[in-house]
C-alpha cells in the first residue's frame, strides 16, 4: 500500500479520511501493434518496422455513472486511430519522441486526467525487445 502525498490524507485506492470511498479507474490499451519509421541510423528509418504500444489513460469524468453512454466516456477505439496516425506521420530517430508525441496527442484530443505509454521496439537480437515508458498527469481541467 502507497503512503498517502502529504496533506492529501489519502491512501492510493482505499478510503479517505472523512470516510468516503475514493473510485478509480483506468483504460487500457495493450499491445498496438503498428509500423512507424524510428531508428538512429537512417537505414532503420528507412523501412516502416513493427513496435508495440501499450497505454494506461485514467478518464477526467472516472469510469463510474456513465450511465451506459459514450458521452463522457473516452473511446478508446478513437484513441486507437489516433495513435496510429501520429505513430505513421513522419520519422523520429527516438522512441522517446514517439512516447511523447502520443502524451501530447491523446491528452491533447481526450479527456484523460492521466495517461501512461509504454512503446516496445524489436531491434536487439538475444532480447525481447527495447522499451520506453512515459506518463503524465493533466494539472488542470479538461
């Protein structure tokens, strides 16, 4: 169990001081596969390769009373595509850059209050793969 942030008298996903119960909820999205051009040498940008994309995105309005409607909801299908749009608009040398292409992207787009990206690239031989994982959380309203 994580020890509350100072002054907040909370407890990650218990109950709140005052005794109310504190919801959470996330999204997520595992293993997109998708083909963009990333690589240092211009040789590895040369030719789309596969990479594996994972996001974690936490909703502004929660998961909760929604009421069975995808007003107020995130559509995750609609993130999807656009992950796939910017992973296929141009070249970057870093996937750190495409990590953060996609923060900006989605939060920019969606009512996310948090969102995390794991993006895994399948160019070492003898590993499973190379990854980096960025996230970040909305400071203020949608």
């Amino acid at each position: 169990m994580q020890m509350p942030e100072q002054g907040t008298g909370e407890v990650e996903g218990s109950f709140r001081m005052d005794g109310s119960k504190r919801s959470g909820g996330r999204i997520e999205i595992s293993g997109l596969r998708l083909r963009t051009r990333v690589g240092v040498p211009e040789d590895e940008r040369r030719i789309p390769q596969e990479v594996s994309i994972d996001l974690a995105m936490a909703p502004t309005n929660g998961l909760f009373d929604l009421g069975d409607r995808l007003e107020g909801a995130v559509d995750y299908h609609a993130v999807a595509l656009l992950v796939e749009g910017i992973a296929a608009a141009g070249q970057r040398r870093l996937i750190e850059t495409l990590a953060q292409d996609i923060l900006d992207g989605v939060m920019d787009s969606f009512p996310v209050a948090e969102l995390e990206v794991v993006i895994r690239k399948f160019v070492l031989a003898d590993t499973d793969h190379v990854a980096v994982r960025l996230w970040r959380r909305r400071d203020g309203p949608f």
